[in-house]
C-alpha cells in the first residue's frame, strides 16, 4: 500500500495508514512523557479518591504528586494482602478501585507458595490492547512483507480458578487469549496466525501442543516468522515435534487427525483444514528422522525471518540452544509487561538479545523508580543513563505505590521516555521457565528434604547449591549436595536420595509444582551427590579469583561454567524426582 508522505514518523516510514497511526501514537506519548504521567496519576487518584485505601491516607481530594508520595507508602504485595483477601472473598465494596475488580491476574511470583492475586479491571483489557496494536507497526519498520504470511506462534491457556466470591483467577495471557479482544480480532494481514484459536484456548496442553505444531507443518511455506511468549516454550514446541514428528507425518499424510486430539471444537476445525500431503509427510519424515536437528526451524519452515521470543532476563540462558535450532535467525523481544499492568515496548525489536531495551509507555500507569541501594522514588523521565533501579507502580485498578520487584537498567532515551534493560527479578534465585524460586525457598526445601535423610540414615547436608539446567528440554532444577555420613554402614540409599528430590519439589510454590504438573515446562528436580571436600573447593576457586576469605559465602545457585564444570567434576551421584508433585488449580485458604 502507498503511504502518505505526510504520515511518515521519526522512527522510519510507516508500511500502511494504520501503522502511521500507530507510530504518531508513539512519538506523542513518549515526547510528552511527564505530562502523560502527571494527568495519569491525577486521573487514577481523582477516580479512586473514595476508596477505602485512599481513604486512610487523608489525601484529601489532592491529584498532586507531591501529596500522593508524601501520604501514600511504597508497599509489596504482603502490604496488600488483605485487602486483596477481602475482595477475593467477596466484599463489593470500593477497597483499592472505585471500578469493579473483575478479575484477578496470578502473578508468577508466589507469597506463601502461592501465586499472587493481582486485581484488575475490565478497561485494563482495552491498556493491554493497546500496547499490541503497537508492536506490528515497530515491526514492520524492520522486516518488511510481514503482511504476505503468517505467524506460527505456540500459544496457550493455563489452568485457573475462582475465588471464593466467584472472580476468576488467571494468568495475564489466559485472560486476554479468552477475551473478546483476542478471540473476535478484526482481520489483519499483519498478524495472521497458523494456529487455530480452537487450539489455543484447548486447555489440555498436549491436544493443544498437537494441533498447533500440526497447522505450523501443513502451512509451513507460509510461516515469516516463529514465536512462543517465552524462548523456553519455543524450545518445548521443537522438542514436541522431535518426539511425535511420526504422528505428525502419518496425519498429513492420511488426512486424518490422530485419536488422541478428542477436543470436539478442535476436531471440528481441523476437519476443514487437514487433507492428505503424502508429499508433505515424506518432507517430514526426512527432515526429522535424522538425529542432526540443527537449523530444524529454518529446514521446515525456510521463510522464517526472524523468533519472536522473550530472551531477556533468566530467559537468556536458552539462547545458544535457540541459535542451534534457527540456524541463527534475529530473535526479537517486543514487549515487556507482567501480571501487574504492561509496561512497554522495545522500539528496535532486531536488536543483539543482550541489547534489548524497553521504552516505557507513560499512558500504561504510573511509573517510579527506586535506586538500587536507596529510598527515595524518582520519576519515570529523571532516571540516570547507566544506574539500576526498581519499578514501582500505581494502576487504575487500584495498586498504589507498588514494587514490582524488576530490576531494570536506565540505557537511554526516546524523546523523554526512558529505555531500560531488563537486568533480573528481585530476589529470584532459580528460573526455568514462568517459575520462581528464591533463596528462602531453596533453603526451606532443602531443610525438609534433609529430614528424611537423618530419619533414615542419620546423614544431613553439609552444603549446597543449586543450578538452573537448561541443557535437558525441558530444564530443570540441579542441586549439588555435599553430605555429612555420620555411619559409613547407613549410607542414603538411591530410594531414599529420590525420595529427597520429591521432598524439595512438594517444598517448592505453586508456580513450580504447575510447572512440573499441568504445563510441562519444568523438568524432575535433579540431586548430585558430590564427593566430600568439594565445597572447600570451591572456596579456594572463588578465592583465587579475588573473593575475600572472611567475606565468602557458597553460592546458592551458580552459572558460571568453570564453577559448574568443578561441580560436575565432582560428582559421586545423581538422583532424579521420581513422581509428580502434588498441585490442583484451586488455592490454599489462609
């Protein structure tokens, strides 16, 4: 389509009228940024000035920001809590919106091993809508012909519940994927999927998985680019075709859909679109039939211009393995939002992975940041180029002054916006997937574990630390264990070594025992014994490198390949979780 020179943006030449829109959109908002941010925060506290939190502040009917970070605390979610509960439990009455909470949105980060609740309304849908209808507009200004194929992206749905008032309680994608926003989407030839929504909101994850990778292979000469939300679940995909690419081939080939996919919308779906390719099925068994599955992504699908993944933050640890399965295609990360609202975009989408910055969108919330190792909230346009900061943020739906718990990296400007890299979550120890586990976690889980070795052996654990193995599809957690054998004649047997790896699973949140039980993206928890001594070992490594004698602590959890290849070196033996753990959708009462 001929664009309007007159419609053309700072950040190149828009590839239709719509994208023009779009990219205005962006220019206006991030030149504007404080004075976006002052009449956003004045809005949200006018609106929500009766509200019972509010309230108790005695703002006053003041909208300044002067007042609204003189009165009202920086808070975490334990903060929030019971209000939150009282919500979940019913209470219709105005406590953190004036609008009604329709929802609540399961953070991945977990209080009490549970996830946590963040409430939302139902205009929040309209925020979030409006930061995708902004991505492809960016995109195009750097991969063009977007609009003449498709997307092969593996979406899915999570388990859910309801609270006790009947409010549902969902992960952020689940809520939008079975909205109206994403299922009634108005066509455009810039964002045309090969998976069918059918299959995308089939909550049983293998039907799910099936049918989407099926539609990916029967319009393989279509897909211009591939993507899952996160790199770990792209590389779930490859390995689900690794392990069924036989019955894909015989699928294709008959013309039938294989009996274990029993969803009737499915079935229905599919009915329309899978016809017999014998030609196709034997291209499948050919390429998958090797053990060499390097560049697989680009041997099947050869018109792939780029992976639309997150690979920032714990996510960056699958990039190498990415690498191998693409050949080396781009790997773009578009977007940066959480359970909390949605923060930005990234304005240069092909950028190197450990490149990627975030612009944040001023019109999304209200945005503060706290200085690594201080107090005091700046706002969004006063951050400093080069220093860290956590993000803090107050939301129409009724967060106040709340930590995020992101650390980011100011990296520069647009106009007066700032870009940010994402540097880590706060406090987060272990990560393979949407999973979290900190210290204290780890700690608890290691303590309950090494109660069944003293009750039947009389043995603990002299030290630990632990490693997120991305090696192995789908990763999983490693813990070395160095033990202390009271009686050589009581060693841990196997049983009771997996035993203890089921232990330190059962210990762990919510959010990993789903992981392991209902998304399959989480492999058995791992123990390495490693011979006595090895701990010193590792101390004197770390001392030869500069580490202070009176200063050093054994790491909770490593990465640096030296120290994990010294590990290695020393094991005696491994022991893997035997079981599932126990995990259900619905939540704990407190």
């Amino acid at each position: 389509m001929a664009v309007d020179s007159n419609l053309s943006s700072p950040l190149g030449p828009p590839a239709c009228e719509k994208d023009a829109k779009a990219l205005r959109f962006i220019e206006e908002m991030t030149r504007n940024a404080d004075t976006v941010q002052e009449n956003l925060l004045a809005e949200i506290l006018a609106r929500n000035a009766n509200t019972e939190y509010l309230r108790r502040f005695k703002l006053g009917g003041a909208t300044d920001r002067d007042t609204f970070k003189t009165k009202i605390p920086v808070i975490t979610y334990e903060d929030l809590q019971p209000e939150i509960q009282r919500i979940a439990d019913g209470d219709r009455s105005p406590i953190l919106s004036s609008h009604p909470i329709s929802e609540f949105l399961t953070s991945s980060g977990t209080s009490a091993g549970e996830r946590k609740l963040m409430p939302t309304i139902r205009e929040e849908l309209d925020r979030r809508q409006l930061l995708y209808s902004l991505l492809m507009p960016v995109m195009n200004l750097y991969v063009p012909g977007l609009d003449k194929g498709k997307g092969m992206y593996f979406l899915f749905v999570k388990s859910e519940t309801k609270t006790p008032a009947g409010l549902p309680a969902r992960p952020v994608l689940t809520s939008y994927y079975k909205s109206e926003h994403f299922r009634s989407r108005p066509y455009d030839p810039y964002n045309v999927y090969t998976s069918p929504n059918e299959a995308i909101l089939c909550p049983d994850s293998f039907q799910s998985m099936y049918t989407q990778m099926l539609c990916g292979l029967l319009d393989r000469l279509s897909v211009l680019r591939v993507g899952a939300v996160f790199a770990s679940g792209l590389l779930r995909a490859i390995r689900f075709l690794q392990l069924h690419w036989s019955r894909f081939a015989h699928d294709i080939e008959l013309g039938c859909l294989d009996s274990e996919i029993t969803d009737p919308s499915i079935r229905q779906c599919m009915s329309g679109i899978l016809k017999p390719d014998p030609v196709l099925a034997e291209f499948i068994r050919r390429e998958c039939k090797s053990d060499n599955w390097e560049r697989i992504i680009t041997r099947i699908w050869p018109n792939t211009k780029y992976l639309d993944v997150i690979v920032t933050g714990a996510m960056a640890q699958y990039i190498p393995t990415l690498e191998y399965y693409s050949g080396g295609l781009p790997m773009a990360c578009t977007m940066y939002a959480s359970s909390e609202c949605y923060f930005g975009l990234n304005l240069n989408p092909m950028s190197k992975p450990s490149e990627v910055s975030y612009t944040i969108m001023p019109n999304m919330a209200y945005f503060e940041f706290i200085p690594l190792g201080g107090t005091k909230a700046v706002e969004l346009v006063d951050v400093k180029i080069g220093k860290e900061y956590e993000l803090v943020v107050t939301t129409y739906a009724g967060l106040c002054r709340y930590r995020v718990g992101d650390i980011l990296r100011v990296t520069g400007f647009h106009n007066s916006a700032p870009q940010f890299h994402f540097v880590r979550r706060k406090n987060v120890l272990l990560s393979i997937d949407s999973d979290k586990t900190d210290e204290s976690e780890l700690q608890k889980a290691v303590e309950n574990a090494s109660k069944i070795l003293h009750e039947e052996c009389g043995s603990r654990v002299a030290e630990y630390t632990s490693y997120a193995d991305t090696s192995t599809i789908p990763g999983h957690y490693v813990l070395y264990w160095e033990l202390l054998v009271r009686d050589e004649a009581r060693q841990p047997s196997h049983e009771t070594l997996t035993r203890c790896c089921l232990e330190m699973e059962e210990s762990l949140n919510s959010v990993y025992r789903q992981s392991r039980v209902a998304d399959n993206s989480v492999g058995p928890l791992e123990i390495r014994v490693v011979r006595n001594g090895t701990f010193e070992e590792l101390m004197d490594y770390a001392i030869s490198r500069g580490a202070s004698i009176n200063q050093y602590k054994v790491p909770r959890c490593v990465n640096f390949t030296p120290i994990v290849e010294l590990l290695d070196s020393r094991v005696v033996s491994a022991h893997f979780s035997p079981s599932l753990p126990h995990w259900t959708p619905e939540r704990r009462r407190r």
